[in-house]
C-alpha cells in the first residue's frame, strides 16, 4: 500500500499523463497533416527557389563579364591613343597648363626669354660667344620650365577641388537629379580647373556627345588617375547600369583618401627634403664664409682652369646627389 504522502503525487502523475494522452489524441492529426502540407509545399518550391538563385547569379556572371570587358575596353583604347600621341604636343601642353597660348606667341615667349639671358650675360662680363650659348638655353628651357610649372599647378588644383564635385554630384543623384543637371551645376558653380573642364563636357553633351565619352575626353585632357578613375565608373554605368550614386560616393572615398595618403608622404619626407636642402646649400655657405676671410684662395677656383674644373666636378655631383635625394622621396600610387 502507498503511502499517504507518495498518494498525491501518484494521483497528479496519473492525471497529468491522462490529459496529455487526450491532448495528443485531438490534436496530433491536424499537426500532422499541416506538417504534410509544409513538407510538400517546400519540395514545390525548392526548384523555383533554386532557379531564382540561379537566375541571380547568372546576372551577376553577366555584370561582372561587362565590368571586365568594359575595362578591358577602355584600357585597350588608352593604350592605343598613347602609343598614337606619344608625348604632348605644344598646343596639349598649353591647353593643360591652362594658358591661351597659341603656337606663335610661345616662340615670341622663347624669343624675349633668349634675349633678356642674352643682356644678363653680357651684363655679368661674359664673351659674346658664351652670352649666345646661354641665350640659347635660355629660351629654349625657361619657356619650357614654365609651362610645365603652370601644367603641374593646374593639375594639383584640380586634384584638391575634383573631390568636391565628385560629393556634389552624388548629392545630386541621390536627390533625384539627372547625371546631365548634375553635371551642369559643376559647371556652373565650382572653382577652377574643375570649371572649365566641366563646362567643355557639357558642351560637349550639348553637340549630341554621349556622356560617357564626353567624361573620357576629359580623361584625354586631364591625363590623372582621378580622372581617369571618374570616366571609369561613368562608362560602367553607362553600360551595365547599377546605383551611379553609390560608385560615385565609394570614388570620392577613394580620391579623398588619396588625398590623405599624398599629405602623410609629404610630412614623412618633409626631413628628407629640409636635409637636402641644407646639405645642397651648405658648400655655397662655406665657399662664401671662406671668401670672405680669405679672398685670395677662392679666386683660384674662379680664374684657373683647374679651379673651374673642380667647380664644374662638384656642381655636377652636388647634382647628381640631390636628383638621387630626390627620386628617393618621390612614392608612386
């Protein structure tokens, strides 16, 4: 016999297990059959869901196989006009330095530049033979050396403002404007260089340009990755389509990171470049402190062959030195 404690506990066990029983009686067909339905309706749809997956990576396949030929494209077409052009011509090298220039008027400009060295060096008490050697130099380098100073100035104004535009334009996009508008308002409101190339490439729409290669003239005109980069993505898009605002807003983090990483390198050889300074000035210190407490000894270097010799020697391997210096703090990428 059971105790009168184990009793009640025995009572509710067998409860328990009789309501579970009637529970599981009632109820166990309807969960079975739902179970069968949900069984059968995944084994339909398991094939739609699989040729759906298919049919999404089929068209990323296809992207990505337009991606690669328009690059391809557009890498194939760059070369080939490299190996056409080859160097700038005198008319592509005033266009990018931003001068309005013709042909006639830079020879006017190496003429003046000819005798204005002509007059300093027969001012200084050179021969006339020597005077005509250096006025030849003259203008042909110091004409030349401008107009690539002025190239390079234009083309670092335009890589510090071209981010900017970049920002404007997805803006724009991603508030409903049109590529074309967006574009225009370039033209119209950012500073220079930016400006005026964008003015040419709505011109350029205007004449009934694509758009893509519009961007790709000025790619030819601006020979710099950021703008190669931005024909890039423009000729994609153009092409396969996808979401312009987003490969536009993912460039302007790639230019303004460049941006970055070209100040990092300017301050990690800003040493290097304060040290070549100095060392490339110090000789012309000494030679001046030396003259100036004994005048008779420098002479020597100015009025003897030998002197002008060992200055001729060391002013080419002072230069050598410091073009080394030079190359060694000059990073690509």
């Amino acid at each position: 016999m059971l105790t009168s404690s184990l009793f009640p506990m025995f009572v509710f066990l067998l409860v328990s297990t009789s309501v579970g029983g009637v529970m599981l009686a009632a109820f166990y067909p309807r969960v079975a059959k739902a179970s069968a339905y949900r069984q059968r309706f995944e084994r339909i749809a398991a094939p739609a869901i699989g040729k759906q997956n298919e049919a999404a990576n089929e068209d990323g396949r296809d992207r990505r196989r337009s991606v690669e030929k328009t690059l391809r494209e557009i890498e194939e077409k760059k070369q080939a006009n490299a190996r056409k052009s080859g160097k700038p011509s005198l008319a592509t090298r005033l266009r990018q330095a931003g001068l309005l220039w013709s042909q006639k008027t830079y020879l006017l400009v190496c003429a003046a530049a000819a005798l204005a060295t002509w007059c300093v060096m027969v001012s200084l008490g050179l021969g006339s033979l020597v005077a005509l050697g250096f006025a030849i130099a003259g203008g042909l380098l110091l004409p030349h050396l401008y107009v690539n100073t002025k190239r390079k100035m234009r083309f670092a104004r335009f890589t510090a403002e071209f981010p900017n535009a970049v920002d404007v334009i997805v803006r724009g996009l991603k508030a409903g404007l049109p590529l074309t508008d967006c574009l225009r308002v370039i033209a119209a409101e950012a500073q220079e260089p930016v400006k005026s190339e964008f003015v040419t490439i709505a011109q350029d729409q205007t004449l009934g340009i694509p758009v893509d290669e519009a961007v790709q003239r000025m790619c030819e005109r601006i020979p710099l990755p950021e703008a190669n980069f931005f024909a890039i993505v423009i000729a994609i898009q153009s092409r396969t389509g996808g979401s312009l605002s987003e490969a536009l807003g993912n460039l302007s983090k790639v230019l303004r990171d460049r941006k970055k990483m070209k100040g990092k390198i300017k301050a990690m050889s800003a040493e290097a470049k304060s040290s070549a300074g100095i060392i490339g000035a110090l000789p012309f210190l000494v030679a001046g402190a030396v003259y100036l407490t004994s005048p008779d000894y420098m002479t020597l270097l100015f009025t003897t062959l030998i002197g002008k010799l060992v200055l001729a020697g060391c002013a080419l391997w002072m230069g050598i030195g410091m073009l080394v210096m030079r190359k060694m703090i000059n990073f690509d990428f």
